[in-house]
C-alpha cells in the first residue's frame, strides 16, 4: 500500500470535512434536530456546562488546511554545555504539563460560538414562521430551510451529538418505513392491490388521507376491500404526518 504524502492526508480531512457539512445541512431540513443542538447549546451556556461538550470548531466552506512550515533546527553553540539525560526529561515533564494546561485552556471561542448560534437561532424562528404559514413543500419554507442549513452546517460538533442526530433521523426513518411497509401489507396482501398498482399510486401520496378514498371509490377490482381497510390505511398515514 503506497504511502500518504501529507498533501493526500490535507486532500483526505477536506473531504472528510466536506462530507461533514454536506450531512450537517441535510439533517438542518429534519424537524426537530436544529432545536435540539440549540437547546443543548443553551444548556451549557446556562447550567455551567462546556462548550467543547456541544462543538469542537467550525468548518467553513473557506478554510484552508495548510501544511506546518518545516521545521529548522536552531544552529549549535559550541560554547553551551551538553545538557544531562535528566535535564531532558526534566523538559520533557515541563512540556507535557504546558501541552495538558493548553489542552484544559483551548476550546470553541465563546463569543463566535454566541454568534453563530445566536443566527441559527433566529433563523429557526423565520423558518418556523414560514413552515406553519406557507407548508413545507411551498418555495418560501424551502428558501427559508437552505438559508437554516447554511448557518448550522459549518457547525462541528462533538462525535457524541453528531452520532445523536444521526440517530434521531435513522430512528425516525425506520419508524417511517415500517408504517408505509404497513400500508403496503394493507393493500397488496390483505386488499389484493397489484403490488405494481401500489407502487405506481402510492408515492407521492404517503400523508394524503384522500388517496385511499379515491382508491375506494374507484371501479377496480380491490376497490371495496380498500374500502373496507379505509380506517387502517388512514391511521397508518396519520402516523407518518
């Protein structure tokens, strides 16, 4: 196996990162993942918690991973004296004390952190506004849902939040699927839809109410079974609302 140079490791993390982002904004569109990051953020920032519990930094569309300038080992004074074997570790001790009270002191800038989370905040709140008055499918939701996306996507989250929210989202999508799969048992097995039928009519239709009825009313053969599993079929559909 050929050997990363550290332009292909650069190459790799942007990529990473980039796949990082492009996650962050789809999941931006998921109900209720935003809020939960703001009300995890507005915990710390008011119980005493840490930023570093919530984000590690930002990664934005602009940031350049660029090598460390090679190092250039300071010229040799002929005139010092050797240092001892115990003076080096005596250094080394100082350096690793220095690197662990960094480590303790370094962590996501408060004030930037207040900034970014203060426009995802307030960009939820347009964004709800135009769900409830215009519906999600409408041009306005969708304008407003791309501009929420683009504030909360650079945000990097800690792995412990990003793995929650990628869970929330695969937990509910499985919940999804299992209702349409239900709707699917109700009409192909237990009404004698064509499986092809179903697959034909049904997408695109998942939360409407009124497609069943149609179906019920209509003069195909399953029609009066459709019927007759009207309330299952909406209950199920309810459930993915």
């Amino acid at each position: 196996v050929e050997l990363l140079t550290r332009e292909g490791e650069i190459e790799i993390a942007k990529r990473i990162e980039e796949g990082i982002r492009e996650v962050m904004g789809a999941i931006a569109h998921f109900p209720g993942t935003v809020d939960h990051i703001l009300s995890e953020y507005t915990r710390v920032t008011t119980e005493g918690g840490r930023l570093s519990d919530v984000l590690s930094g930002y990664i934005d569309p602009d940031d350049g991973i660029t090598p460390p300038a090679a190092e250039v080992p300071p010229p040799v004074d002929p005139k010092t004296p050797a240092k001892a074997e115990g003076d080096d570790e005596e250094e080394e001790e100082k350096d690793d004390a220095t690197d662990d009270e960094e480590e303790v002191e370094s962590g996501p800038d408060p004030i930037i952190a207040a900034q970014r989370f203060g426009a995802v905040s307030d960009q939820m709140e347009i964004t709800r506004k135009a769900l409830k008055k215009h519906g999600r499918d409408s041009k306005q939701a969708i304008a407003e849902l791309v501009a929420l996306a683009e504030l909360f996507m650079p945000i990097k989250l800690v792995p412990k939040q990003f793995e929650g929210l990628v869970e929330r989202v695969r937990s509910a999508l499985e919940r999804l699927r299992a209702q349409e799969r239900a709707i699917m048992q109700l009409c192909v097995r237990d009404a004698r839809m064509p499986r092809t039928d179903f697959l034909r009519l049904f997408p695109g239709n998942e939360v409407d109410e009124s497609w069943s009825d149609a179906l019920a009313k209509g003069k195909s053969k399953y029609a009066e079974a459709i019927a007759r599993l009207q309330p299952d079929i909406i209950r199920c559909q309810q459930k993915l609302s």
